[in-house]
C-alpha cells in the first residue's frame, strides 16, 4: 500500500501522468491506446482518493500563507535577458515559485545580525 | 546566543497556589468560559493576556538579536523531571513527575500542590492557551468525523472506537516572531507565442517565451509562527506516524494566549517541550524563507511560465521566542504498527484525523474498478477505431 503511494506521488510518476494527460488533451480524435489506460488510472485514482480521505497523510498547516507577516520597502527588479523559442515545456526548466517551503539547496543562506550595543540614554533628566 | 530573557515567571513557590478570594486549592478551567473556577466559592478569574503583561506585543520591527521569555530557556539534561513538593498546609512531602503533571494531590491533606517555578527541563511554559471547546463537544466532532469514513475503515478500528476515551492535552509549542530582510533572484518567463505542429498522427505544442532576471528584497515582519517543541511531535513522517494529524489543526488563536498558572491544567495532560531555541534555530529560519517565498510569490503574477528562484538570503535582525501550551483534544489507535490520531483543536474545533483502511475491501474495489474502465476503454477504442 505505502509503496503505492510513493510510487504515485513519484516526480517520475506526476511526470508520466502529465504526458498522458497531454496525449488525452492533444491526441487523435479515433481512440488510441489512452483508452486502455481508463482502467489502470480510474483504479488507481480511486485507491488514492480513498486512502488520503481516510489517512490525510497530505495535510499540514499551511504556515506559509496563514502566518500574520507584514512586507515592507518592498524593492523588484525585472530584467529581460533573453527569449527561448520552441519549447515543449509549458513552464520554465525548474520551476519552483509554486513549492516556497522546498530550499534552494546551497542558494538557501541565512545572516544573523547581532544586537547593535545599547545607546547611552540621551535626554533623561532626574526631574 | 541569547541576547535578552523577558522574566515571565509568576514569583510563586512550588505548593499551594491558592483562589485568589477563598484561599482554597480546589481550582480548574472551565472551557465553556476559558476562566479559572474555585469549586469551593465559584469565584471565576482568568490570568493575565501573555503578550501585554509582557510586552510580546510590541512592533515586531523593533525586535534586535535573540529575546527569549525565561519559561523558553535552555533544557539542561541533567534537569529532573521529578519533583519533590512540600506542601505548605501540613509539612509532607510530595513528589511530582513533571514529565506527565504540573499538579499532585498531597496524599495527606488532600489540598492540590502546583508546580509555579519555571523549571530547567521544559515543563513550564511562559504561558498557555486555555481550552475552550468541552470535552463533549470535541467527541461529538471525532465521532462525527470517524462516522463519515467507516466503509473502508479497518473493522477492528470500527469495534474498538470509543471516543469517550480523547484526553485533552496541552502540547508545547514555540511562538516565535521574526524581524528579518529577503532576498531573493532567479529567472522568470512570459510566454509570447504558442503552437502546435503535426507529426504523423501526432500534434506537439511549442512554446516561445522572454526570459527575464527576477530579483525581489523586502523587508519581512513575522509574528506569531508556531513550532513544534516536543522533538517527538516535530517529527513529521507520514510513514512512521500521524503527527502531520495535530499540525494540521493549526492555526490557533494565539494572541489569546495567558500566562501559565497550573490550575488551567487540571484534568487535562501535557506533554513536555525537550526542544529549545539552539535546537530549532534552523527550523526558525526555514519557517520564515517560506512565508518570504510565500509572499514573493505575489508579486510575480505576470510570469505565467513561472518563476526559478535560484537564491534566497534572510537576514535576522531580530527574534523572540515564548514558550506556549495549545489545547488539543487527542484520540489516539494503535493498529499494531502506527498510532493513528484524531485531533480537535481545543480552540476552534477544526477536527483532522487519521482512520486505518480496510484494504482487503478498498483493494478489491479498486482492483474492480480498474477492470470495468479497461473493458469499458478497450470497448471504445475497438469502435472508435
């Protein structure tokens, strides 16, 4: 059963399903050989609806989006550099910006910024 | 590493913590006011709001270096989890295992002895987040939720579910605000043109796009994350357990938080923080490169194709840590390999849980299912062809 569940939730897997989805979008309008896959998907589909009903073993707390936060001096910058031309992929090579809680790996660096010393009180009067 | 501690402990001793009127021990909460009750006069009182009496409150801006409440200190490992009260009203000794109580009863005189020093092994939190959903509500909601996932529930689970046996808990959790500066850079594309060319039988959709440097800094205020400071609970694998079942529940009303007095804790358990803020100072910054992303993610909204973060960078100028307890009502299972929880938020109520399957009925089902849709589509290709 897990290893069903890891095997579906695969990137490989999510990547196949995607081709096939595509086959099923573009592909010829006599049949084919998506047809036979109606069987093996829907009965899949139908152990994973079930077993994640069941189990939620996909839900968190999406802190990320539910946490008050505040953005301030926000600062963009948006250069164009370049085109591609005659791509199959429908978004660029490793895209990432819809997984924020997945880290850049050694793109991903923290400073900590140490206390600045306390200021000599200015201004205090005994009175 | 730590810059400042805010003093949060109540200056009560170990012992007898008392009704403020009547001057009896016999006080607990009551969720339905989330206010203190003596059993003795029904006086009904609540503990100061943490984050005023305490100045958690203050601009999240002006935070500098590492503050933490003292109830969030270090955990020492030699620090015992047991404790020896003596009680104030006849002189015994009384000894408390503050791992699983903040309270014993004193087996002589029968008053109720609490545990008010914040303790170098976690126990004590700076403050808490009282119950607010009864017991018979949060049963009502588990068995509600269970009722809606029987058919393929494992029968052995269906027969031995008894959800008048959920304990009210009170987990640790660290809440944690940040003052800090994002950077991030990457690539991002706008499409320009699509098509689609035939080859054979085949079609293949082409795309071309501009390519643009992307690059967002910001400064980010966070306030109020929760994490998890039982080392067991932050654990989150859904292969090895359900703990992703009680972060679920989140988000709680933190702000409504009080400061600790071990009476809210009477009649419920608690489970003792053994993680502290060297230990989670990575996950800390983790949390908020997230809620960073999160929030520059809707500033890219003209790249359709998307966007390649390939560097992010967080500066913390500033970050206060405050040892708090939420309430969660817990029905836990153990099926022989996994415990399997079912949690109400003891706040909200949002109920999320996990129910063993029967897979001797959802495989076969399954299994069916995929035979009829492969006949079904063989049948259409066959006259489709």
């Amino acid at each position: 059963m897990y290893l069903m569940h890891s095997l579906l939730t695969h990137p490989f897997a999510v990547q196949l399903l995607s081709y096939l989805q595509d086959d099923y979008m573009y592909g010829s309008e006599e049949g084919g050989p998506w047809l036979w896959l109606l069987g093996p998907l829907g009965g899949t589909g139908f152990f994973m609806w079930v077993f994640l009903r069941y189990r939620n073993t996909d839900k968190r707390h999406a802190f990320e989006r539910e946490t008050a936060n505040e953005v301030l001096d926000l600062k963009v910058y948006d250069q164009k550099t370049g085109e591609v031309t005659g791509t199959t992929d429908a978004h660029i090579r490793g895209r990432n910006s819809n997984s924020p809680r997945t880290r850049l790996g050694s793109g991903s660096t923290v400073t900590i910024l140490a206390p600045e010393p306390p200021q000599p009180s200015q201004g205090q009067s005994e009175d | 590493m730590v810059d400042h501690i805010v003093d949060t402990s109540s200056g009560k001793a170990d012992g007898l913590d008392k009704c403020p009127k009547c001057g009896s021990t016999e006080v607990s909460l009551r969720p339905q006011t989330g206010m203190l009750i003596c059993h003795f006069c029904r006086h009904e009182w609540a503990e100061a709001a943490i984050e005023q009496t305490f100045g958690f409150d203050s601009a999240v801006g002006d935070l500098r270096g590492t503050v933490i409440a003292s109830g969030a200190g270090a955990i020492q490992e030699s620090a015992e989890d047991v404790l020896t009260l003596k009680c104030q009203a006849c002189g015994a000794a009384v000894v408390v295992n503050t791992s699983e109580a903040l309270q014993a009863r004193c087996h002589w005189c029968r008053q109720t002895l609490s545990v008010n020093e914040q303790m170098s092994n976690g126990a004590v939190p700076d403050g808490l987040l009282p119950f607010s959903i009864a017991k018979d509500d949060a049963i009502a909601r588990i068995t509600a939720f269970v009722k809606r996932r029987r058919f393929f529930a494992h029968p052995k689970f269906v027969r031995e579910f008894a959800p008048s046996e959920v304990l009210g808990v009170y987990m640790p959790y660290f809440l944690l605000d940040a003052n800090s500066h994002a950077d991030l850079t990457g690539f991002g594309e706008i499409q320009t043109r699509s098509y689609t060319r035939k080859s054979g039988d085949s079609e293949t959709t082409y795309y071309d796009a501009d390519v643009y440097q992307v690059a967002r800094s910001f400064d980010l205020h966070v306030d109020d994350v929760l994490l998890e400071s039982s080392g067991e609970r932050a654990d989150i694998d859904w292969q090895r357990n359900t703990n992703n079942i009680i972060n679920a529940i989140q988000p709680f009303d933190v702000k409504a938080a009080v400061a600790y007095n071990a009476n809210y804790l009477r009649g419920f358990t608690s489970e003792k923080r053994d993680l502290d803020v060297a230990g989670l100072t990575a996950e800390a910054h983790n949390r908020v490169l997230s809620i960073a992303r999160s929030r520059a993610g809707e500033t890219i909204s003209k790249y359709g194709r998307g966007v390649r973060w390939e560097t992010e960078h967080l500066t913390v100028k500033g970050t206060r840590w405050v040892a708090i307890y939420v309430p969660v009502w817990v029905y836990s299972y153990f099926d022989g390999r996994l415990t399997h929880f079912v949690a109400v938020n003891g706040r909200t109520g949002e109920t999320m849980g996990s129910v063993p399957i029967r897979y001797g009925r959802l495989i076969p089902i399954a299994a069916v299912i995929g035979i009829v849709g492969t006949v079904v589509g063989g049948f259409l290709d066959f006259f489709m062809a």
